[in-house]
C-alpha cells in the first residue's frame, strides 16, 4: 500500500492529495496512510485483504470512500472520525450482524452507504433496520426508507458536456442557415436565366 500511495503522490505532499485509489494492493493492513492527507476527499481501497481498520487516519475532509471487496466484518469506529463521510460503500465484506455499523452513526453527514454481497443483506428487512440503527443515512444499496430507487447522481462533468453539446447544435444550425443563404441567392440567381430563356422563345415566335 505505501508504494501505491508515492506512486498516486507523484512528488506532491500529502495536504495536496484530494484523491487517492488504493485498489488492488492485497493489503492486509493499513500503511502509509496518515493524518497528514488533511484535503483527501475520496478514497478508494477495493479488493485488497483488509480484515481490520486498525491504524485508519482521521480525515478531515474525506466524503467518499469505498471499501468494496475486502475482509471487513467489524471494526469501523476508526470510520467515525472522518466527520464530513457522505458515501461509504462496505459491499462484498463478510459483515454478518447489522450491530456492527453502530459507529456510523455518528457520521452526521453520511447519505449512502452500501452493503451488497454482505452476508447481512441475506436477512429479512435488513435495509429498514439499518435505516432504524443510522438515522441520517438516506439511501441504501440504492433504495431511501420509502423503497424508492435513489436519484441519479448528478455529474457536473455531464452538465459541462451538455452545454459544450448544446454549443455545437447552435453551430451546426448557424453553418446550415449559412448554407440556406447561399442556397437562396442561388435561386436568385437562376431568375434571369428565365428571363432570357423567355426571350429567346420571343424572339423565335416573333421569327
């Protein structure tokens, strides 16, 4: 993991670090990540072997993170300490018993968390009951506490992409009016054409 965080660092100190993916390390434990990456906002950590959270730094700033794949079952108080968490995603871990999930109530800020492929989610009802234990958690595995499917995610990457879309229609519009113009003074063009045509068959009858 400690080599995988110098390569995402690429030189720069860790309070410039907003990101970090950590997939794909087969780390059992937690190394090299410490306090000192006070702006990271998004942390990914899937499919390694992490059995424990044992040594997890207090962030800040952290608003998503995804733990997706590991060998999680307990042991998230650590996750407590990370105040501004809005998405956590726990899927694939062996987490049996809803109880453990406790510490995240205290993530006053937390709106989804994610459980599939956990062994809890085999059990009846299991989203309600979450829902009871996390108050302030607003959608899980993709449903809110009335069984509705959650929102699209908004992406303002997309919204950019759609005015740079919407740019090029009016473009496209202004080079076809463009070639309309032409197009009509061209037909203007073609009338005395006509006219002459007309005085030929003129001067032929008057012949």
């Amino acid at each position: 993991m400690e080599k995988q965080i110098e390569l995402e660092m690429d030189g720069r100190a860790p309070d410039e670090i907003e990101e970090l993916n950590l997939d794909s390390c087969k780390a059992t434990e937690i190394t090299g990540l410490t306090d000192k990456f006070v702006n990271l906002r998004t942390l990914s950590m899937t499919n390694n072997e992490l059995a424990s959270l044992k040594g997890f730094p207090k962030l800040p700033n952290l608003q998503k993170l995804d733990l997706t794949d590991n060998k999680l079952s307990s042991g998230f108080e650590p996750l407590a300490e990370c105040e501004e968490l809005e998405y956590i995603s726990l899927c694939g871990n062996p987490i049996k018993d809803i109880s453990v999930l406790e510490p995240l109530k205290k993530l006053e800020s937390l709106q989804t968390l994610e459980l599939a492929n956990c062994e809890l989610t085999s059990v009846d009802g299991y989203r309600d009951k979450v829902f009871e234990l996390l108050d302030n958690v607003l959608f899980i595995d993709g449903f809110d506490r009335e069984g509705e499917a959650a929102p699209e995610d908004y992406d303002e990457s997309d919204s950019e992409g759609d005015d740079e879309e919407v740019e090029d229609d009016v473009d496209e519009e202004s080079e076809e009016d463009e070639e309309d113009d032409e197009d009509g003074s061209g037909e203007d063009e073609e009338t005395p054409t006509k006219g002459t045509k007309r005085k030929h068959e003129d001067e032929e009858n008057d012949g």
